[in-house]
C-alpha cells in the first residue's frame, strides 16, 4: 500500500514513521509513506497557505490552490492501475464520520491513500466538494491539526495489511474487530503478588479457551460498552448470556 499524508508540518512524521512495526513494513516493501509538504505548492515568495475567510470570522482558513496541486502531483504506486482521482482522498477534520475498526479494515483494501491534514479554522469548502471523497474524524474533539489524526489512520490501517504484524491471527480479535472488547489476555508468571491466572487458559482444552474467551469479551463489552452489543454478532445462546447478566445485576444483593 502506497500512503500519501499532505501536511505542513513534515517534520512530525519521521519519528513515527521510523519506529517498531510500521518501519519493519517499510523495510518489507509491504507500505510506502510519503510526507508532502503543501508548502512546496505555494506560488508566492512566503510560501502563503492560508487567508482570511470571507465574509469575516476568526482564525484563518488553508487555500484550495497548493492542495490540489499537491495531490494532483502524487505518482499512484507502480503496482496500483489507479489513476490519480480514482482513489481515495481523505480529508482529516472534526467533521468527517467517526473513524473505527470497520473504517480502517475498509481503507486496507486500497492500494493507495491520500490523507489530507486540516489546520487552522479548517479549508476551503472547495477541497471538500472538489477534491475529498472522504472525510474522516477521529473523535468529537478538536485538534490544532490533523497530523495527529494522520498517525492513527496509518498506523490502524497498516497492522491489518497482511504480512505487517508478526502473525495472521493478531487482529482478529482485537478490540472492535468483532464488534466486542478483546478478552483479558495473561501471560507469565502463572502467580503474581497472589493473583493467578484463570486456570481455564492452563488446561490446554483449546475450545474451553475459545469459550472462555467469547463469554470475558461478552461481559468486558457489556460492562464497558453496552452500546456495541446492539450491532456485535451475537447467537442466540449468547443474547440469552447477556440477559442472564442484566437479570443478576438487576436483583438486589
């Protein structure tokens, strides 16, 4: 996959972009990240970005012109028939729609992304309508920029590239994957401080485990995350589990 992030503070990404598992899939040829500076699309001596919005208002607002031509000038991966325009351009700002696990596994199928990192009072609705096929927000917040929401972007969607972590199976059950919380995972020594692991996960009675496992992320997303229940792929042994839970808590102690 070939990632494009247009920004005009490059110098926040190699750091990121240098450590642990996303460098290892640079070096595996598995991703590419490339950093734009918008700047460099600019026109005018000072390199100018932005203006005033008009009919008035604070803050200021990032010009059509150099993102365009910043996107316009990305070469699409080799490997990818896509022209430029026929993939996606993901404009990062508070209001796109609420990124999630199911937005990156959809994103993962590309061959090639182009994230677009808001500032300031945001940019001009030209890049929306014109421009972006995309918008995407990370949370109901707001952020000086959209670098930051960049990283989570790239780094949620290149773990689920296969061959980019160490095993196959890693984000299967991940938090939201399946629409529950993951199960408590546990690892050596058996007995710590006298809090000792489940023996279940001991037995080596591999469906009692994958039973286990099912019924803790049921009972961690019900307590946590009532809310995932209703679109989480549930059978009906397990909405009866979930009731079952209600009635006790329900019942006075």
């Amino acid at each position: 996959m070939q990632i494009d992030i247009l920004t005009l503070f490059p110098q926040v990404f190699p750091t990121f972009i240098s450590s642990g598992i996303l460098q290892r899939a640079i070096d595996r040829e598995l991703i590419t990240v490339n950093i734009t500076n918008i700047r460099d699309y600019t026109h005018d001596k000072h390199h100018t970005v932005d203006d005033s919005p008009y009919g008035g208002g604070a803050g200021m607002v990032l010009k059509p012109e150099p993102i365009f031509e910043a996107v316009e000038a990305i070469k699409p991966d080799p490997a990818d028939r896509h022209k430029v325009g026929e993939f996606p351009v993901i404009l990062l700002t508070p209001q796109g729609r609420l990124f999630s696990q199911q937005i990156a596994q959809e994103l993962s199928v590309y061959k090639h992304l182009v994230l677009i990192c808001g500032h300031y009072e945001g940019v001009d609705e030209r890049v929306r309508q014109h421009l972006a096929t995309d918008e995407i927000s990370i949370g109901d917040y707001v952020l000086i920029g959209g670098e930051l929401a960049a990283m989570v972007v790239v780094e949620a969607v290149a773990r689920l590239i296969p061959g980019v972590l160490g095993s196959a199976a890693s984000p299967i059950d991940d938090s939201h994957a399946n629409g529950l919380l993951e199960y408590p995972q546990y690892t050596r020594p058996q007995s710590y401080r006298d809090w000792d692991v489940p023996e279940v996960l001991l037995s080596g009675n591999h469906g009692e485990i994958a039973r286990w496992r099912r019924e803790q992320a049921i009972i961690r997303t019900w307590k946590r995350r009532p809310d995932l229940l209703d679109k989480a792929n549930l059978n009906p042994a397990e909405k009866q589990f979930i009731k079952r839970l209600e009635t006790e808590q329900a019942e006075p102690t």
